[in-house]
C-alpha cells in the first residue's frame, strides 16, 4: 500500500500545482492510515511509510534513460520534505 501511495503521490503532484501536492500528501496520509486501520499493527504502518519513501526517493533519481520523474523544483522539494513529514506523522499516531 505505500509503494501504491508513493507511485500515486509521483504522478499526481505536478498536476494543477497547488491542488495536485495537497492531493499526494492527502493520499499518502490515507494510505497509511489505513494499513494501520486494517493491521492494529503500528509495524505495518512504518512498512508502509518505509516503502513510500524509497518509492519517491527512487523517482528523484535518475533512471535508466536519464529520467527522472520528482524534479529539483518547488513541488519536488514539497513532495519530499512534506510528504515525509506526513508519513511520519500518519505513522506515529496512535490508531
């Protein structure tokens, strides 16, 4: 479900600039909210946090064929601090 949250948040945020970033950020809260719903496990929330992470750290990095899908940009940098902020946050609340 993170890696879900985190391949929604690269396609999503570039979208209408400030409604697209609030969006990712929304889903990604969602996301990991709701594995702790389904799991009462606070792990499976942090599993899920983890692999959104490598997920959108992945996408910042060049590819194969030089592509890169997070750029070094004002939403970039949004997606990455504040949708790391989030999956923290939604991971350390309580259920």
């Amino acid at each position: 479900m993170g890696a879900l949250a985190g391949v929604t948040a690269v396609l999503i945020y570039q979208t209408l600039p400030p409604i697209g970033i609030l969006i990712a950020l929304a889903s990604t809260y969602a996301a990991i909210w709701w594995v702790g719903r389904e799991t009462d496990k606070r792990i499976y929330k942090a599993i899920a946090a983890i692999t959104w992470f490598v997920v959108i750290y992945r996408a910042g990095t060049f590819g194969t064929g030089d592509e890169i899908l997070v750029l070094a940009n004002n939403l970039g940098t949004s997606l990455f601090f504040l949708g790391t902020i989030t999956a923290l946050i939604s991971t350390l609340r309580r259920i």
